[in-house]
C-alpha cells in the first residue's frame, strides 16, 4: 500500500526576506529602495506582503530615473506602457546586454542634444533617424569583420545617425548644412560634419578604409595626407581608458558630448550662411575667443584648426587654421569725448606667431576686399580667413584702422582698433 504524501515545506525566502517581514511602511520602502531593480524583483518572489511592497509602481519609479533616466512610463520607441515596472521590464529586455550606467549616460546625451536642437535648430533635428536594432548592430560587424565599441553600438541604438545625401542636387544642398556636427567657412572652403548612418558607414568603411582601421577606440580624423594614413585623434587620449571607473569609453562617445557641452555652455553657436542656419566651430567664448574695446570698437576673434585643407601641403606649413573676426559697434563710437554715428575700416595689420617667433608681419587695406562700415547696434560685421604655420601653436593679434563716419566722408582722424591675440592651436578635441 502506497504511503501518504508528505506535506511539502513552505518555499525559503529569499536573503534577507525574512528580517525584512518585521518592517513596515517607509522603513521597507527604503530598505527595498536601496536594493535596487534587482533585489526587488528577487524579494518579490519572498513572500505576498513583500511582492505588494516591491511591485509599488513608485519605488519603480524611483529605479527608472535612478538607472535609465526615465521619469515617464515609456518603452524605448516612445509607447506608453501601463506602469514604471513595465517600462523597466521592457528596457531592460532592449537593453540588458549594456551596462545599464552606459544605457543611461547614452540616453542622457541624446535627449539633451535632442533638446538643444529643438530650441536652437530644429531644421537639424529633423534630420535625426529611429534607433537601429541589435540584430542590426550584428550584421554590421559581421560585414566589417570586426566588433564596434559598446558606447558606438549604444549610440546608433538610440539613434541611427542623419539622413544620408541623396543623388539629387537640390536635395543635398538644402541637407549640406544641417550636420549636428556643424563646421567652418573661409573662402570657398566650406565643411559640415554630419553624423553618418550606421549603414554608410559600413559602406564607406568597406570601400575606403579598412587598412586605417586600430581597434583602440579612438576616434581620428584625416588630414589632407590621409592616402598616405595620417590621422590625428580627435579626443585626449588619456580619457579613451580611464583607470578609476569601469564605464566602457570610446571616442566617438565623449566626442559627442564634449560638443554637447559646447553647445550648451555657448562656446560654439549657430550662425547664418547666406540663407541657411548652421552650427559653426568658430569659439565664442574665452579663452579660445578674445575680445578687445577701443573706441567703442569691439572685436571679437578666434580660430580653429582646419587638418584638411589643402594648404597643409604648402612647403613649411604642416597646420592650417581659419580664423574669424566679428566687429561690432555695440552702444556707440567715442573718439576724444567725441560721438560719432558711424565709422568705417580702412587698414589691417597682423602679427602672426609661430611659438615666440613672428613668421608673419601683414599690412593691407580693407578685409577680404571689403571695407565695412559699422554703426551702433547693428549685427556683428563677420568674416573668415585663414593662415598657415609650421606647427603647432601659435597665435594672431593685430589691429585695424578705423575712419570716424564714412571713408568718403571723414569726420575725424584715423584711430587704431585693437584685436587681442588669439591662439593658433591642435586641440585636445578636434571637430
């Protein structure tokens, strides 16, 4: 005869479960809080008075700002989901293969730059794709034979860089000035740097660069000699590796946010070329610009390094840099207690420094063959040049001859406008 069945023990909590049945109210919830996602989901599966306490749709609340910076119940596509524990199961469905502090910080640059182009150039954002998938991800590097960096891979999950040039003419002159990126003017020179899609990028890595390729997660940028494989990396190398964190680091990602911060901070801004808005590189703010008053003159002026021009080339110039000017008259022109309506330039003369040797004295009429004339308040009289030098800094600062009214009509005596120097460098960063 068979014998009874025994009675089966009650399943054992889990750690911790059982000193956690004595506290109530705040003290639990801390207590759960302070375990995070994980702990809580496992203490759910203690007891049906800790399930309740875990699965409060406020603590989850708490874990998605605290661990995805997610402070509304929503999937990664943008649905909405029922509760906060929902929305942490789903992204931690799409995401749990990363580091959840990378998941986060990723996160964090997007909408922030998302923001920031929604408030100052929402033409750009616009150009903005979905997220690719991770199966995307992986045909990727099975087609470039190698693995990309979690933070890149991370990075084009949230957004699959912009729009890519089409064929047509029209089309890709109205796209050429949205980069997110942004770029520089001088002369017929003109650069815009745009975030490419994952899917040009394979193309073009394919094609082009394969034999450039280093798997130290940097990021490099090609100088005018890149058939010859010169590249110069565009992020400090001590930063790629940090020793103090386990946070996975790789160029692109702080790349990107090193320019998020400048746009933030105001050291680069958008300006208008002819019709179209665009992001430019040249500094705005100290120390990379100076700014000079004379006589109710103001000018501002600053530079960036420009790798790829072809001037690189010269004989003795390794380094090439276009500099811009910004003159303004921003209240009024004073010339010996005198008020003047207006004043024109007539003259320019520049010192240009290579380390603390001059390499270049340079006097001459007007500016790039114009001579602006300025009045108080108007917008900023702006223009763009260049300058080689042997190497790397150097720097620029000179001065302007200004005439009181017009040059047709002098009303005083010619006074000099200074430009406070300015420097001539590589930067730590280079765009």
């Amino acid at each position: 005869m068979a014998a009874p069945p025994q009675p089966q023990p009650e399943p054992e909590p889990a750690a911790g479960g059982a000193g956690l049945e004595a506290l109530e109210g705040l003290a639990l919830d801390t207590v759960i809080a302070k375990g995070g996602a994980r702990q809580a989901a496992a203490l759910a599966c203690a007891s049906t008075r800790l399930r309740d306490a875990a699965g409060d749709d406020a603590l989850w609340r708490r874990f998605c700002a605290d661990d995805l910076a997610l402070h509304a119940p929503l999937a990664p596509d943008g649905r909405a989901l029922p509760s906060f524990k929902d929305a942490y199961k789903v992204w931690l469905e799409s995401f749990g293969m990363y580091p959840l502090p990378l998941v986060r910080r990723v996160k964090i640059f997007w909408s922030s730059l998302k923001s920031w182009l929604s408030e100052n150039f929402p033409e750009a954002l616009k150009t903005l794709n979905k997220g690719v998938s991770e199966a995307q991800i992986q045909s990727a590097e099975d087609d470039l034979g190698f693995k990309l960096p979690l933070p890149t891979k991370l990075l084009y999950r949230f957004c699959n860089g912009q729009l890519p040039l089409s064929e047509h003419h029209r089309e890709n002159m109205r796209m050429a000035h949205l980069g997110i990126i942004g770029g520089y003017v001088f002369y017929d020179h003109l650069i815009n740097v745009h975030l490419s899609p994952l899917e040009q990028i394979v193309e073009e890595t394919k094609e082009f660069y394969r034999e450039f390729y280093d798997q130290d997660d940097q990021l490099y940028v090609g100088t005018i000699n890149l058939q010859d494989g010169e590249m110069l990396p565009c992020v400090p190398k001590s930063l790629i590796r940090p020793t103090n964190t386990d946070m996975p680091q790789d160029g692109l990602l702080l790349w990107l946010e090193e320019h998020l911060r400048r746009l933030q901070n105001g050291m680069i801004k958008t300006r208008m070329l002819k019709t179209s808005r665009y992001i430019s590189l040249f500094p705005e703010a100290s120390p990379s610009c100076t700014s000079a008053m004379t006589n109710g003159v103001k000018v501002r002026a600053s530079a960036v390094f420009a790798p790829e021009h072809p001037e690189s080339r010269r004989p003795g110039a390794k380094c090439l840099y276009a500099y811009s000017i910004r003159l303004s008259v921003p209240e009024a022109c004073m010339l010996g207690g005198v008020y003047y309506s207006s004043c024109q330039l007539y003259s320019r003369h520049w010192i240009i420094r290579w380390r603390d040797r001059v390499v270049s004295d340079v006097n001459g009429e007007g500016v790039i063959g114009k001579y602006p004339l300025l009045t108080p308040g108007q917008e900023e009289f702006v223009y763009e040049s260049c300058t080689p030098l042997p190497d790397s800094p150097g720097s620029v600062e000179g001065s302007f001859t200004f005439v009181p009214g017009k040059l047709s009509r002098p009303e005083g005596k010619p006074f000099e406008v200074t430009v406070a120097p300015f420097p001539l460098e590589i930067p730590e960063y280079i765009f």
